[in-house]
C-alpha cells in the first residue's frame, strides 16, 4: 500500500508500457470509437486507450490512441477507484475490452483487487522507481554542468527539500520546457514539490474547490485544491496543462500535480504560477485602464488564446485546444499588466491525424453569462472541432467588452459590469440567455464615445465581429492577433 501510495499503479504500468513501446517499430492499430472514417480504428507510436467515467451516473466508454508524448504526460494512464479506470495497453486492438466501474460500495471487494495488483505490482514498482531515479539524476547532473553559469534571480532556495542544485522554480521549468517531452516536470518531482509546498493563505473560491496561496522555494505559487467529488475535473485540468508545448506567457504556468490521501481523505493539488494582480474580473472592477493598456491586454490575451487554438503539427508539436470556458474570472493580470488565460478544466484537445476530439463532449459545460448562441440553442455540431474555437471567439469579444469600458477616455468611464448585466438577471438560466442572444438577437452596447479613438473604434469593430450569430463569419483568434499588432505598432503604444 505504501509504495503503491507513492507510485501509483497505472502509472508504473504505463512507465513499463512506454519502455516497451521504444522496442516497436511500427505502428500500433487501437479500436477508436469516434473514428468513424477510419473504420473504428486508428494508428499511433503511443498506446491504445481505454477508459470509462461515471458521467452523470452513467458509464461512459471511450476507447481511442494515444500519442507517445501524451502517454508520457503521466497522468494519460491514471485511474481512480470511484470515477475512472482507465488502461493503456501495447498490441494491436488491446483497448478491445470491456472496463467497468467497481460497484458503488467499494470497502470488501475493492480491498482484494487492491491485494491483488499490490502482489502483482510492487515489484515493478520498485524496479520503476529505481528507473526514474537514475534518469533523474542524470539529467540533474548534465543540467547543473550545463547551467553552472545561468543566474537565478530569485531569492535562495531556503527552507526546500527538494534538493535543485540550486536552481529556482523559473530554471526547473525552463528545463522541462526545452527538454524532453516539454509537457511537464518529472512525476518525482511534481510530488516533491506539491509535498513540500506551504500553503499561506485562501485566495478564492472556484467553479471546484479553493484556490490558495502557497510558498515554495521562496517563490509564491498557486494551489487549487478540488476536493475529491471533483476528481474528474482535477484529472481533467492536470491532464490539459501537462499537453505538449502548451507553454506560453499567456497561458497560465502550470508546475506540478498531485494527490494526497491519507487514508480517509483525498485531496487533490494542482500547482501554478502565482499572480498576485487576482482575475482580470476583480481587476477590472477594482481599477480603470488607459487605450494603451487596453490594447496591450487584449494582445496578450489574443495571443494565449491563439496558442491554445493553434495546432503545431510535429514532434515539438501540440495539438488544437479549445478552451470552452473563456471569461475575465478565469483570465488573470500579471506583474506588467498583461494576462494569462487560466482553469483548462473544460478545454477539448483536437487529434487531426484521427480527428478525434479527446474527451465525450458534453456542449453545454461553460458559463451561461458567456456562452455563444449556437450553444444556446443547442445547434452547434460538436463533431466539427473548429465549431469549439468560433464559441470560445465569442466569449473573447464579450471579455474585450468588459475590459474597454474601463478605459478612460477624456477622464469620462463607465462602471465594470459583466456583459448582458442590462439584459438578464444576476445569475441567468439558459433560457434567459437564449431569449437574449438567439431570439433577440442582442448584444451588449458599444457606446458612442468609442468611435472618436482608432484604437477603440477597432476594439468595437473587432467585437462586433467576434458576436456574429454564425459561429463561421467570426473571426479567428489569429486574424484578431494580427489586426492588434498592427495597431499597436501604428498607434506606437508603449508595450
Ligand atoms: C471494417 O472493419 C470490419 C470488421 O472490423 C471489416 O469487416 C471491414 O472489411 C472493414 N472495412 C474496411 C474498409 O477496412
Ligand atoms: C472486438 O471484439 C469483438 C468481440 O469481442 C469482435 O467482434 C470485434 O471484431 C473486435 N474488434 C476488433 C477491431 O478487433
Ligand atoms: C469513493 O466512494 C466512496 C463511497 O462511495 C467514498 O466514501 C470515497 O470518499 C470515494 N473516494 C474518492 C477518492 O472519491
Ligand atoms: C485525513 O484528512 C482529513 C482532512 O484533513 C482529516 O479530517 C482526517 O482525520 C484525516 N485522516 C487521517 C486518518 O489522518
Ligand atoms: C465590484 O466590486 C464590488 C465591491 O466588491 C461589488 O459589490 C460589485 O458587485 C462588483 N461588480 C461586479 C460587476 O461584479
Ligand atoms: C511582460 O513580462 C514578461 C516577463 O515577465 C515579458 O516576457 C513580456 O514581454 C512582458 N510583456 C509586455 C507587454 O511588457
């Protein structure tokens, strides 16, 4: 038990599952559920892929490939007792098999599988373990001689157990970016950080759980912690943050996962950078912007958004992500005024050699307040990938809504409100944002005093664009890129 505790199985599994998948040459063949086109099957240098979820109460089965760097983002393999079990196996149609779900009143026959595997596996564990270790070290070893002369920045590592040669968090990620599979930081050490991190103080509440304050290492981070009811989403989000080159200065820093059980208790952990400005919702309704900082924030939240949205094909590649749950609570400020998007709890990955979207698509997931009208009323043909990025395009529009108005212009601003705040009550129902939005057919103001500013004007243009009724007719996130650049460069604002 304790060893499994600190290794858990299925990912023991998949470590051996992944030293054996170097020995193939070729392709393995997995039964696909979603690919029709393919006859049901797809091909894949990775491993094939089962899982079931309780989703409402019911089992939900998907069976499909995964690529060798997603089997190497850890947490791919990763089951739980109560809402997951998932398996990744390594012959040709080895998904081909029936998961189930233990019964619901695990305690007697649960503690017998648990034997079993524990029998089993222990051996294997260590074996795993004593892998990670030296590979571990080796790289430890080659990073410290090859960066004897980068400088960290930041205060000395104190009170920190793990022991970095000296290296501050910024190095340990840097490291796993430019190295590897560039989608995480070793299992090992994600745990080490996660158990050596202090938590300090309650910062916010959340959709799931709490996000807290924490320190690490002399660096502040952030801790959301889900309680393990939410596991799902916790699974979910880790396994989001930890896709392949998904880093970039305007998407949220994720460090580390992890979960802690003590017996009775679950809790589950996930690390980030830590902003200190809070949500660009609270920011916004605390302070006022000028035209350059608006632009400069509409910028940098464009440019997360089209990397999320971009497909790089390759092996330093990603895959497209839709976020699905765009809004200015899950956006955050940083230090310089600009912004990361955060919570990929609700993001679908886009596979295009199988075009299979990743997870059962439940379209109706985001916040009401935020949704596009094609998710609404239920039109939106959640098996076109790009139907998922034009919703997400529409919440953008809304959120560049809500930071224009606080901009100052001629010393004249509006108050901070939430978009549609004049048309539907304080916590609308789907219904009062479809009368709105679908039938009605309205959309929050662009006032008047927008138009004597380029800069505004564009913002207003650009909006309008993002709340085209038909999803297609929106811009991109790339197009909208582009178009601000140019302006920023035009209007020669200090970035
Ligand atoms: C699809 O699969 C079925 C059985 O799995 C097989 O009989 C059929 O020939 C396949 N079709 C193609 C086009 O490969
Ligand atoms: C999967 O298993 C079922 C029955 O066990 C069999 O009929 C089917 O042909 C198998 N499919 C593949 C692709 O092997
Ligand atoms: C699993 O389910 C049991 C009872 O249904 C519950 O007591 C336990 O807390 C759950 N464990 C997790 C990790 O969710
Ligand atoms: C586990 O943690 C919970 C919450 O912190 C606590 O209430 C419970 O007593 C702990 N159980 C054990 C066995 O330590
Ligand atoms: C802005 O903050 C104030 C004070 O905390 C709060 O009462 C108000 O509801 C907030 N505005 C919005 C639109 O949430
Ligand atoms: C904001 O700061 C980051 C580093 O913290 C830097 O990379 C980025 O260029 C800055 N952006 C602007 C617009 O100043």
């Amino acid at each position: 038990m304790l060893i499994a505790g600190l290794l858990p199985l299925p990912r023991a599994t998949a470590l051996i599952l992944l030293l054996g998948a170097a020995t193939l040459c070729t392709g393995l063949k997995c039964v696909c559920l979603m690919c029709e086109t393919t006859n049901y099957t797809c091909q894949t240098e990775g491993a094939c892929w089962t899982s079931v979820m309780l989703t409402n109460g019911k089992e939900e089965v998907i069976k499909s490939c995964i690529s060798l760097p997603e089997l190497k983002a850890q947490v791919y393999c990763h089951s739980s007792n109560n809402i997951t079990r998932t398996e990744c196996c390594h012959s040709d149609f080895c998904n081909n098999i029936t998961l189930r779900l233990p019964p619901a009143s695990p305690s007697t026959s649960h503690f017998g599988h648990v034997e079993l595997t524990a029998i089993v596996t222990i051996p294997i564990c260590v074996l795993s373990l004593a892998i990670i270790l030296t590979v571990y070290t080796c790289q430890r070893r080659y990073g410290a001689y090859r960066k004897t002369r980068r400088q960290c920045i930041e205060e000395p590592l104190t009170d920190c157990n793990l022991d970095t040669d000296g290296k501050c968090l910024k190095d340990l990620i840097y490291d796993m970016t430019t190295s590897g599979s560039g989608s995480g930081l070793p299992l090992l050490v994600q745990r080490t950080i996660a158990r050596t991190v202090i938590i300090q103080e309650l910062v916010g509440k959340g959709r799931f759980g709490e996000v807290w304050k924490g320190r690490w290492c002399g660096e502040d981070v952030a801790v959301k912690i889900f309680s393990s009811r939410d596991e799902r989403s916790w699974f979910r989000e880790a396994e989001v943050y930890q896709t392949v080159m998904l880093r970039h200065e305007n998407v949220l820093g994720f460090i580390a996962a992890d979960n802690k059980d003590n017996g009775t208790w679950t809790q589950l952990w996930l690390i980030s950078e830590y902003h200190e400005q809070g949500s660009l919702y609270d920011y916004l309704n605390r302070t006022t912007i000028t035209i350059g900082g608006v632009m400069k924030m509409a910028l940098s939240i464009v440019s997360g958004l089209a990397h999320l949205h971009m497909e790089i094909v390759g092996t330093r590649g990603k895959p497209a992500i839709a976020h699905r749950d765009l809004k200015s609570k899950n956006i955050l400020v940083k230090k310089n005024d600009t912004c990361a998007i955060a919570d990929l709890g609700l993001a679908v990955k886009h596979d295009s050699i199988t075009n299979t979207i990743d997870i059962p698509q439940n379209p109706r997931v985001g916040t009401k307040r935020y949704m596009a009208p094609e998710l609404l009323d239920d039109s939106i043909n959640m098996y076109h990938f790009e139907s998922f990025k034009c919703a997400d395009i529409y919440s953008l529009g809304l959120v560049y809504w809500e930071i224009t108005r606080r901009c100052s212009v001629g010393g004249v601003v509006d108050e901070y409100q939430l978009p549609y705040y004049d048309m539907v009550p304080s916590d609308p129902s789907l219904e009062d944002m479809r009368k709105v939005v679908c039938e009605q057919k309205l959309r929050p103001n662009i006032p008047n005093q927008w138009q004597s500013f380029e800069a505004l004007r564009v913002m207003g243009r650009i909006m309008r664009e993002c709340w085209y009724a038909n999803g297609k007719a929106r811009l991109t996130a790339l197009r909208i890129k582009k178009t601000l650049s140019q302006l920023c460069v035009d209007e020669d604002f200090k970035l």
